[in-house]
C-alpha cells in the first residue's frame, strides 16, 4: 500500500497531480500535501478532492487515475538518465523536456 501526495501547486492547466511514493516527479516537500497510505490511486484521489476542486492522477505512477494522453515507458527514459545529451533525445523527449523545465521556472518564480 503505497504513499501518496497532491502537489500544492497547479500545472499550468489548474491540475493538482496525484503521486504514489517513489515517482520521479514526487514534488519538492514545500509544495507536498501528504494524502496519507491508500490502496490505489482513486483512493488517493477522493482524498485530494477535499483539498482540490481540480485533481488528476500523474501520468507515470498513477496513469490508471490520469485523464489525457497515457504515458509510454519511452516517455521517462531520457528524463530520468542524466546522460542524454539533447542530439540523442527524439522530438518527444525535448518536448516533455521543455515542459518540464517551463513548470520548475514558474515554481521557482523565474
């Protein structure tokens, strides 16, 4: 039975995202709202609807709890290897790339 939490702030589409404990994407601990242990990711939802109005469950340790595009195993690859370099990674790597370095600016303020 895994730990999960709701990230405190919003993607840029007003989302509050569901982790399960070892994500890759589980938020810094200033922006952790810890839901406590769950069975599965619906569980861990109906919780962080007493927080959130907006919830979605993240598309890599929740996809059964995530609306939108699934992720694929190809997805996370060269996010989570340090040493891909930007002419190795295909146009979908630098695409959630960019997305991802677009939402750590704004959660840094820059």
């Amino acid at each position: 039975m895994p730990q999960y939490c709701v990230n405190k702030t919003a993607q840029l589409n007003g989302d509050h995202e569901v982790h399960a404990q070892g994500c890759i994407f589980w938020p810094h601990p200033v922006n952790t709202l810890s839901l406590d242990w769950h069975e599965d990711c619906r569980s861990a939802m109906q919780t962080a609807r007493a927080f959130y109005r907006q919830v979605n469950g993240c598309r890599y340790c929740s996809p059964a709890c995530h609306t939108g595009p699934r992720a694929s195993n190809d997805d996370i690859g060269p996010i989570s290897y340090r040493g891909a370099s930007r002419e190795d990674a295909g146009p979908e790597f630098l695409s959630a790339h960019s997305l991802r370095l677009r939402e750590i600016k704004q959660r840094l303020g820059c």
